[in-house]
C-alpha cells in the first residue's frame, strides 16, 4: 500500500446524503477480476447527467471528494474504494461513513475523514466561491486546513500508524503465527469443517 | 468488549472466545471459524496470495459458491456474458488452485452464499463468520458474530484465518409483545430501520431480543439479522434457544452424537447474561406493526403499506427533506398518493432475506389457485438449488407457474441484477430484496423492498397490496404441501 502523509487538492463538493456503493459503482462494473480500471463505473448512473458534478469543467482534476453524512452505505464491495482512487481521489471527507467503506478506505489507503456537517457546509461554500480552492488534509497532525481555518480531525492511532508506514495488513499478522497456532491447537474438534 | 467479570452480552462472548491476541494500542486480532467466498469479491483477493507466494491456511474453514452473477436460466449452457464468465471461471481455478471447496452452478448445494451456509448446518452458534458481502449479518441468527468484509481482508482472512478488529458497540433491539398475524419478520425490520435510520447501526452489533423475536422460526430470524446492514450495522445477532438446535439438529455439517452434547453445552452459554449492560437500547412494540414497504431509494424510507407516500414539505429535517425530494423524483411518486395504489410491472421473490422455502411457501400460499395480474411480470428467484428442489418436492412451483409467475434457477438474480435479470429503465418493482437504492436492479429501476405475502399479493392485482386486501378476489387460501 502507498503511504499517505499529507495531500493538497481540490474539491469536488457532492451535496448528497446516503451516497450508497451502489452509486459509487453499479453491480454491472463489478466483473473485472483485477483492482484498476474501476474508473469507468464511479457514479456511471449520475455521469449520464451532464450537470452532475464530476462532469462539470470547473472541478476537474479534484482529489477530494467532499459528500453528505452516511457515505459509503451498502454493500462491502471494496471496488468502490478502487474506483475512488482509480479516478483519482486520495481523500473522502463525509460527516459520517459506513462502516465497511471505512474499513476498506482506510486499508486501501484512500483517507477518509470524518468531520462535522458545519464544516462539511463551509468546504461545500468555499468551493462555490473559487473552485480552485484548496483543502490540505495533514495526516501526520490530523488536521484539514482550508481557507483560514484548521480543523482536528479523529483517526484512531494504529489505522493512523498504518496508512503513514504503508504497511500491508497481512505481513503484520504473520507475524504473530505463533498465537494463531497455540489458538487453532485448543479449538473444541467438533467445530465445522467445510471439506469432509 | 474488554474482558471483565461482570454480566456480558452474546456479542462480547462471542468476541473475548476468539481473540487470538490483544495488545495495547492495536486492534485485537479475532479467529475466524468460517469464511465464506463467492465470484465478485474475491479474485483480487487470491491474486494478491499468489503475488505474494502465500497459501490459504485453512481451506477446510472456507467454503465457496456462485450466485451474484450466475444466470438463473439455461444454467446448463456457458455463461453468455463474457465478463461474468471469466469471473466465475476464475473463481473455479482459485478454488482449485488453493484447495478450497466450491460449490459450482449446477451442483445441488450451488445458491446464495448466506442460504447454503445456515442449510449445511455449517453455520453454528458462537462462531465468527465473515464473507466479503455486507449480508453476511444473516448468520447471526445462530448467535454467530457475522459480518461483511472488504476484498482486502477476504486476502487477510484467507492468509491468516485471523481479522484485526476494533472492538463493536453493543445495541439491543427488544421486541416486545406479539407479531399481529399477517406482520411477518421482513415487516418487522423494515419498521426497525425507518426507526433507527439507514446509519443508527453504525459501529454496533445488534442484538434483537424479546418475546416476539424468541416466537420467530430460524428462516425468519435470518431475515431480520441479514437487514442488519440496512441500519448501518456491523452485524445483528439473536441469541441460540431451542428453535436454532432444532434447526441444526441432523444438518450436514452440525456436530453429532457426543460432540452434539459437547456443542450445546456450549452454545447454551452464550445467550446475554441478566443485567448486561449494552451501549443503547431500543424498544419495539411488536402489537402495533402492520405490513411495510419502502417509498424511497433507501431501506430506511419505509411507511406502513396502509399510509400514503410522504410529503418533503412536512419533513423538518433538511436534510432529510432533501434526500426524499431526490427520491420522490427519482421513483416518480406524488406526494400523498396512497401506497397501495402504486402500480407495479415486476414483482421480485427471492434473495438472500426471503430466498428460503418458508418465503416460497408463504408467498404460494397466497398465489394458489389466482393469477399474476395482466402485464406484471413475476420473478421467483430460489436461494439455493436445495430450496429450488424442495419447493418441487411440495408443488410450490406448479403453484407459481400456475399462476403464471417465472420459476428459476438459485442465485442473487434481481437482487442486485449483476446477471440478465433486470429492470428496464422506469420499471418498477414489489421486491424481496434489501435493497431499494437508485439503480439497483437495474438502471433506471425503481424498488418497493416488500416480504414475501406482500409480494405475492402485488402479483395478484398489479398494485402494492397486503395480502389482507385480497379478500373478495378468488383464491385457495392454503397450499397442498
Ligand atoms: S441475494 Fe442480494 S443481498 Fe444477498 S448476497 Fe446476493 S446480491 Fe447480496
């Protein structure tokens, strides 16, 4: 995984609650059996729209998405992380996220960050006013800087250690072998087996 | 979930018996007892253990199936989608490769991945349960801790057995009092979600408890936790009695003979002790809930059947004002129009939250000597091959082409419209399913999530109608089964 210090880049303001994976990409974009190219599917419904936002020439090359609280509802479909990042967006910010997108933002290290509704409503107006305004999401301080202010953000310090260090999920637990052995050693035998 | 002495509830028992290890700062690491794996999520996943030269450690915890992109017609040609094709054939060579078991289209344990895994007796309670669906909260019915995962840890999972985890908040959902006769489980959750909204989950683990869920049947519990995820949940859990032993009891994969005794011992340990304390309670009263159906483009903006589509204006929250002016334009509705008199072209049965052959029954029940209404088109959609064969076994099929609706072979189907089986652009449907949002059953399509009864009547008059409301059109009212 690439690691993620900081990022400065403009915004692309997507006024909607309840943006489901659905939305981010429809089931038909799901078949690819490799992780890139997703790009295509990122909200092809709406894309129909020529007024929708991502088509607008003002926000183009944006690389943070800014949406409505509940973003990320769904299903686990972690294409919907890919096709984020394929497109091009590093960071997500939404007052709220569900819970599986969350998880595997924060996996495949595309930063999502949680900050209240008021603050989500001035990053929305700021980039009314000048599209080329930019948001700058520290990692490092967990804070968003956005035209005079500076805001904390939360992330929990072992997701934060990750994503600095770009370290892969996997090659941390083989590390511990040894206790998933001694913990498979005293499971009751009884337990199911799916192979007879 | 820390360990402590005092009462604990299902979840955190569940939890604290499979932490494999805990330390300061970092997420506890939890053993996974089965893992379950289908054609969408996981190549990527498989990929990533041969890039890196790793095994799947415990093949005989993993199980795998087809069904979110398999046809449900000519099941026995090759898959005319060429994409579809490659993913389900590439599913079979890593199954293959890796040695883990797979249930292929065509095999009589083929099917939804959450009906094949509670009908071999291979989900059982106090186990952790992950698959990379978000519906895998369906398994918490057993009082298994189940939820969905992401492809990256579907990769962990079959690298380590293990997941890193934070710990879950707790949420008790207490039905209490007596389902009326014809409220059934599917009216129950949807009622729970309009309550507690489409992010009231987030960060818990539900547990339903109470008078009316302990009265519930397996199947009916399995719908209710699988919508879990429809809250915002991780997971939703009903703690093991008696109608889960019952249900297990003689299963494929359920333990036998002493090893029975040994397993309910167990498992009759693990409901929420007296005086655990949960991070938020809520209270449903079962007698007042009548049958339900959405108006909206999510789970959450649902109104009894009997009520009439909402008006944005009288909604004081803007967002949520907002969101139901989209969705009223999306789903082309006027606000106060009755719901029962919202008319439908296709009504969908099946799915992994009324895929099962009560649904099938109770749906042909209704059916049963009527017809599906000029110009509806009816879809029934098996969860798995096993139910598809049992409903033959019962004439449930002759019932259903009988009455002119479209018998098929197991899969998702509709649910997500991944294979040939979609909405046209403007359609509209009764569904089964979990889902209403923009576009899932097909672009442009348009989704009442409604149960099975429900369903069933809407096939017979071509609108949104309770079964209740079918008194005075003709019809047998019970089923030679
Ligand atoms: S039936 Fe629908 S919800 Fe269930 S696993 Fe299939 S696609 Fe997902």
């Amino acid at each position: 995984m690439e690691k993620f210090t900081t990022h400065s880049g403009r915004v692309l303001p997507l006024r909607r609650s309840n943006v489901d994976t659905d939305q981010i990409i429809p089931a038909v974009y799901l078949k690819r059996i490799t992780r890139d190219g997703f790009e295509d599917g990122l909200f092809a419904a709406w894309r129909k729209d020529p007024d929708f936002v991502l088509n607008l020439p003002r926000y183009q090359g944006a690389t943070v998405l800014v949406a409505g609280p509940e973003f990320g509802t769904g299903s686990s479909r972690e294409h919907a992380v890919w096709a984020l990042q394929n497109y091009g967006f590093r960071v997500v910010i939404s007052p709220r996220f569900a819970d599986i997108f969350r998880g595997n933002s924060l996996k495949g290290g595309l930063l999502t960050v949680e900050l209240p509704e008021d603050v989500v409503e001035r990053i929305w107006a700021l980039t009314d006013s000048d599209p080329d305004a930019e948001v700058t999401v520290d990692l490092q301080s967990r804070t968003v800087d956005f035209a005079n202010e500076s805001v904390d953000f939360d992330l929990d310090d072992y997701a934060r250690w990750r994503l600095l260090e770009g370290l892969d999920d996997v090659g941390l637990t083989l590390r511990h072998t040894d206790s998933v052995d001694a913990f498979e050693s005293a499971r009751p035998s009884w337990m199911p087996r799916t192979v007879a | 979930m820390v360990a402590r002495a005092e009462p604990r509830t299902l979840a955190e028992k569940v939890w604290e018996s499979h932490v494999v290890r805990r330390a300061e700062g970092e997420p506890d690491l939890l053993y996974i007892d089965l893992h379950l794996v289908h054609e969408v999520t996981s190549p990527q996943a498989f990929d990533g253990l041969r890039n890196a030269g790793r095994r799947v450690r415990r093949p005989d915890l993993t199980l795998a199936t087809e069904d979110h992109n398999v046809p449900t017609l000519l099941i026995d040609r090759p898959i005319a989608d060429p994409v579809s094709r490659t993913q389900v054939e590439a599913l079979r060579k890593n199954c293959a490769e890796f040695g883990v078991p797979l249930y292929p289209l065509g095999s009589d344990d083929q099917g939804i991945v959450h009906v094949v895994g509670p009908q071999l007796g291979v989900t059982q309670p106090g186990m952790t349960v992950v698959c990379g669906d978000s519906h895998t909260s369906t398994h918490g019915a057993f009082g298994a801790l189940a939820f969905g995962i992401g492809t990256s840890e579907v990769e962990h999972v079959l690298a380590t057995q293990t997941l890193p985890l934070k710990p879950f908040k707790t949420m008790a959902i207490t039905v209490e009092g007596e389902l009326p006769a014809d409220v059934t489980a599917k009216d129950l959750i949807l009622a729970v979600i309009a309550e507690i909204g489409t992010g009231g989950g987030q960060g818990y683990v539900l547990e339903y408890r109470g008078g009316a869920i302990e009265k519930l049947s397996m199947e009916a519990r399995m719908t209710i936790c699988n919508m879990s995820i429809e809250a915002g949940a991780r997971a939703g859990m009903i703690a093991p009695d008696a109608t889960t032993f019952d249900y297990l009891r003689g299963r494929p994969k359920a333990p036998s003979g002493s090893d029975w005794d040994a397993a309910v011992h167990w498992w009759s340990s693990l409901p929420t002790d007296p005086g655990a304390v949960f991070d938020r309670e809520v209270v449903i009263d079962a007698s007042r809930l009548r049958p339900f159906v959405t108006w909206g483009t999510n789970p959450g903006q649902g109104l009894p059947l009997s009520a009439a589509v909402p008006d944005p204006a009288q909604i004081a929250d803007p967002a949520a004002r907002s969101a139901a002016e989209r969705a009223l334009e999306y789903m082309d509705l006027v606000p106060g129009t009755p719901l029962s008199e919202i008319g439908v072209d296709t009504v969908f049965l099946g799915s992994c939250t009324n895929g099962r052959i009560e649904d099938l029954r109770a749906a042909a029940a209704i059916l049963q000597g009527r017809r599906v209404a000029d110009g509806v088109r009816m879809l029934v959609v098996p969860g798995s091959v096993r139910v598809r064969l049992q409903a033959e076994s019962e004439g449930l099929d002759q019932v259903f082409t009988g009455a002119g609706a479209e018998w098929r072979h197991a899969g998702c189907s509709m649910c997500l419209g991944m294979n040939p089986d979609q909405l046209a652009p403007g359609e509209r449907s009764a569904s089964t399913s979990n889902r209403n949002f923009e576009g899932r059953q097909g672009k442009g399509g348009r989704t009442h999530l409604v149960s099975p009864q429900v369903a069933a009547a809407t096939a017979v008059t071509g609108r949104l109608t309770s079964p209740a409301d079918l008194a005075g059109i003709p019809g047998s009212s019970t089923v030679n089964a």
